[in-house]
C-alpha cells in the first residue's frame, strides 16, 4: 500500500469528521483515516461504473427502448432490432414502413442521424431517425418526402374512418 499526502478543504473534512463520528457512534471503529479510505474507494468504484456506461452500451439500450415502444404502439407488426456488421450500413431496426436509426447522447446530430439512416437504404423502407438527447427528449427526424407519404396514410385512415362512421 502506498502512502498519499493531501489537503481537503474544511467542508470535506468537516463530513469526513461526522460520518466518523457517526460510526463510531454505532459501535464501530472508524477512524478519520479509515473512513477517507472508505469514501475514496466507494467514489473510485462508482466513477468506474459510470466510466462503464460506455456510448455503445447506452445505444444499445436506447434501441431496446425504441423496439419495445414501436412494438407496444403497434402489437399486430413485427419489429426486429438488427446485430451491427463490419463492413455494412443497417439501420437499427426493422419494421414494416420504416427503417429506424437511433442515436442517443449529450446532443446527437439529427442531421447525421438521418445521414446514416439514408446511408442504409432498405429498398421500400422509409429512413426514420429517432433521436434522444441525455434530458430523455425523444424525437424523430425524416426526409420531406416520408413526411409527405405519412400525412397522405393519415389522411386516407380519417377518409376511411368518416366513411365507417356513415
């Protein structure tokens, strides 16, 4: 074990005090030493785990999230979020109508976003982007066109519901 040497401000050392105290006051022995010790080693051990918490593993979960929301909204359809492949452009996930590309982050580019889902073309697939950002907002992002072809299925369910309403 090496031996470190260092100065903390008065409120650190002012709850490094209590929380010994505190301790010792619950029957154990915790020195001023042994509970610094114990605060930096819990510290380290949950900066490592959020370290961890690499982009790709936020991704991942952030697509799961993303197929579970497309499956729940539409249960009569099958979704299916695709494995990465060297050397091919897939979007993330699958379904009838689209193609999904998820991106997730402190601020993901929506232009990028629907670059890559552009960029992996699945013939009838519409490209869609859908985007979240750390605050937990969702959004999409699609190409004028998709827009276009979405309002026209809108507008031919409102004909086909007035006609069964007659």
């Amino acid at each position: 074990m090496k031996r470190l040497n260092f100065r903390v401000d008065a409120n650190v050392q002012e709850s490094l005090k209590a929380l010994s105290k505190e301790l010792t006051d619950a029957g154990q022995d915790a020195t001023l030493s042994e509970v610094a010790r114990l605060v930096m080693r819990e510290g380290l051990k949950s900066l490592k785990s959020r370290a961890e918490d690499t982009s790709a593993a936020k991704g991942a979960r952030f697509e799961r999230w993303v197929l579970k929301e497309l499956s729940e909204s539409l249960p009569d359809y099958e979704f299916e979020r695709l494995q990465p492949q060297q050397g091919k452009r897939n979007p993330d996930i699958v379904g009838p109508f689209c193609a999904y590309e998820c991106k997730t982050g402190k601020r993901p580019s929506t232009r990028g976003a629907l670059e890559q889902a552009v960029a992996s073309d699945r013939g009838e697939l519409e490209p869609v982007a859908v985007i979240r950002d750390d605050n937990g907002h969702a959004f999409v992002v699609v190409q004028w066109k998709t827009f276009l072809k979405f309002l026209k299925g809108f507008g031919l369910l409102a004909r086909l519901a007035a006609r069964a309403g007659e």
